[in-house]
C-alpha cells in the first residue's frame, strides 16, 4: 500500500476531539461497537469506504475496525472531506486517501489507491468505487463478497447495472432501509442542508420564496424545515403522487419554468440531472441564489450557466456570482455539490446513528453471507432494520406498546369478524 495522502497529519488531535463528541451522541453504534469488539465477525475482512470523511463515518470506520475490518478510506465527494478527521483515521492505523477540495483526477485517483488494499468489502456514497471496479478494475470483483450503497442516487445507479445484468457482485441498498431513508434523508438532510445555505449566505428565510426541486425524504425533510423559518415554499416534483402529497401538505406545486422567476432560493435534492437549466435561469430574479443537496453536482447544469454569464468571480467562500449580459447576478453555492457538507458539518450525529449502524451490520451481513448471494441489489434485511430502530428507542429512553396474545391472535386470523 502506498502512503496516506491527507492535506495534514497534524490535524489529527482536533480530529480525535471531534470524532470523540460525535461518538457520545451515537448510542446505537456504540452498541453495535461493544458486540464487534467481543466478537470479532470481519477478522481478516478488507473494506474500501468511499464515504463523505466526516466525524459521523469514523465512528462508522472505527466500529469496523473493531471488529477485525482492515480498512482503505477515500472521500466520496471532493469537497466533503473533513481533514482534521482524515488526519485522525490515519493516525488510528487506517490507509486514508482524502483531502478537501481535490480536483477531479485526484478524487479518482484516491479511489483507486483505496482499491489496491483489494477489498472483499466495499461501502459508497454515490456508487463511484463499485463504477471504477466495473470499468477500470474488474479483476478485483472476484474478491469482493458484496457492498453497501448509501444514496439514491448510487442505489439507482446500481439498479440500471444490474438490470442491465452487468453487476459483478451483490450489494446492499442501505439507503432503502426505513431507519435511514425515513430519518437520516428527512431530519439529517433537512436540516444539514438549511445550515450549509445559511453557513454560506446568512440567507433569511423568513419571507422568502424557497423552490426545492424534488419531494422524495429529502425533499420533504428540507421543504418541512424551510416553512418552520418562515419561508414561502414550492415544489418541483415529476412524480404525480408526490406532487399530490406535497399539495396535501400545504405547499404549492408547479414546474421550474414557472417557479424561476418568483424563487428567491433555489436547491436541487432529485439524484437526476439538469433540474435547473439555462431556460430557467434566464428567468430567475436579480441575485437568486443556486445551490443543491443531491450526491453529484449534475442537478444544477453548471456548463450552461458558464455559458450564459458574461462575468464570473468569487464573492465569497462558497459563493460564486454568475453576472448576465442583462446586469442579474446569479449565485451558485459551493461549486453546486452537496451544500451541506461543503459549507457545513453534514448530518448530526443523532441521525448518522441509525445510517451507519445499518451500515455496520450490513457489513457483517455481507462478511456471513456474502458467497450465498446473487449479483443483485438487495434490501437491507428486515431484522437489521428493526433492529436499528429498537436500539434507538432504547437509547433514547422510550418504551413501546407490546401486543397482548389476544391481539396477536386477531392480526394472524382471518375467521374473526363483525
């Protein structure tokens, strides 16, 4: 292996600091930790992480680690690489390859350091690790006993690979398990994305029209937040049923090209491409500002807003002002990648619990069973999801209702009725 490339090794001890705060407000992992250490079920297991490097994922890295996973780390966006927590992983013995602010080819080559530990398990934040096996690095799937995905923008990804019948090993769709699709896409990004925007701009909502592109949990957790700060909310969805859920839960619904002109804020959470096109911009408002939440910086078409402008230049640190020939000014935050982690922490750690602890038996689950599993995308398995949810309540501190014999009897029948 080579050596660790991270942009400062004495960042290491504020690293730690972090990293130690975000464990005591991750009860569930910590469990999941304590078993891991005792039982040891990823002994000689290797794992390639290409996750965000955040304080929230090494607490995620360690619990694998305490369990016997050998582990490569690499970032999965440029720019949501915390290099105080790089610093800190390495230090903690991990082969890390992440940096804030690499450029496009030192992102791919971090992963490919990554991919020569020849890991038997890989865990992605987008599916970009898992592309890079499929097109460059094939002789490693033979080693390889499954993955995990963490998005939906990876999980559709992978989904179209193995329609395609190209997938070269199975793979865990974390993101589908209601204990992180539920909770970490609706409260983590709601939330997270709101504080990047305002990390950024110091932005007031209160009063203003918000456009969000996209009603998935994502969508719903960030139009939620928005309206409890005041703002006029709309919503851009091409899904009928969700367009119908969000008319029912008091915003208003209606295209990009009629929501440009009266949007004062607008942020992209779909996993597509082109949500926001040069036809809308040249209707947007003076000074309306641009930003996404989605995994890939594709939902805002940056070259076509490049094209447009006659002037560009930085205003300030993650806002960069396009100026039309007209004289409007548009901004776009941090280069249109994930604002929440460019510009912010990313998701709190109350949150990132669930997400990760779905992650960390998955892995196992993977280690088990992995030579038994077809090349397919599969859900995480039921009792790892209930599973999840139970350790939250008891961390939490909350009791729940149990069915009486009687009760049970009645929901496993069919001859009772009126």
């Amino acid at each position: 292996m080579k050596e660790n490339v991270i942009k400062d090794p004495g960042l290491a001890e504020k690293g730690k600091k972090r990293i130690e705060w975000a464990r005591r407000h991750m009860p569930v992992l910590q469990k999941i930790r304590e078993e891991y250490i005792t039982e040891r079920p990823l002994e000689g297991v290797r794992v390639v992480a290409c996750l965000h490097v955040t304080v929230e994922t090494a607490n995620l890295l360690s619990t694998l680690t305490a369990g016997g996973a050998e582990i490569a780390v690499t970032g999965s966006n440029p720019l949501s690489t915390q290099d105080d927590v790089a610093a800190a992983l390495a230090e903690e013995g991990m082969y890390v390859y992440a940096f804030h602010g690499e450029n496009d080819q030192e992102y791919y080559d971090c992963i490919n350091r990554a991919l020569d530990i020849g890991p038997n398990v890989t865990l992605d934040d987008g599916a970009d690790t898992i592309a890079t096996i499929h097109r460059k690095r094939t002789e490693l799937a033979a080693d390889i006993l499954g993955g995990c995905e963490e998005t939906t923008t990876g999980v559709i990804r992978l989904r179209a690979l193995a329609d395609a019948g190209e997938l070269l090993y199975p793979v865990v769709a974390v993101n589908d398990a209601e204990t992180k699709m539920m909770f970490d896409n609706r409260y983590g990004t709601g939330q997270s994305t709101i504080h990047g925007i305002m990390n950024a701009t110091n932005f007031l909502f209160a009063g203003k029209n918000v456009v969000i592109g996209g009603y998935g949990w994502c969508g719903r957790g960030l139009a939620t937040r928005a309206r409890g700060m005041g703002a006029n909310v709309i919503v851009v969805e091409i899904e009928p049923r969700k367009a119908l859920e969000a008319a029912m839960d008091g915003f208003r619904v209606m295209p990009m090209i009629e929501a440009a002109p009266i949007g004062d804020l607008f942020i992209t959470v779909t996993g597509d491409i082109s949500v926001i096109r040069g036809e809308h911009v040249e209707l947007m408002k003076d000074q309306a500002i641009v930003a996404n939440s989605g995994h890939f910086n594709v939902e805002i078409n940056i070259p076509e807003l490049e094209e447009m402008a006659s002037g560009i230049g930085e205003v300030q640190e993650n806002v960069v002002e396009y100026r039309m020939s007209d004289g409007r000014r548009i901004y776009l935050l941090a280069e249109g990648r994930l604002i929440n982690l460019a510009a912010a922490y990313g998701h709190p750690p109350e949150v990132m619990d669930m997400s990760f602890a779905n992650q960390a038996l998955s892995v196992r689950y993977i280690a088990e069973h992995g030579p038994e599993l077809e090349r397919k995308v599969y859900s995480v398995p039921s009792e790892i999801d209930k599973r999840v949810a139970t350790l939250k309540l008891e961390a939490m501190g909350i009791e729940i209702e149990t069915l009486t014999s009687e009760q049970y009897k009645y929901l496993h029948s069919w001859d009772i009725g009126t």
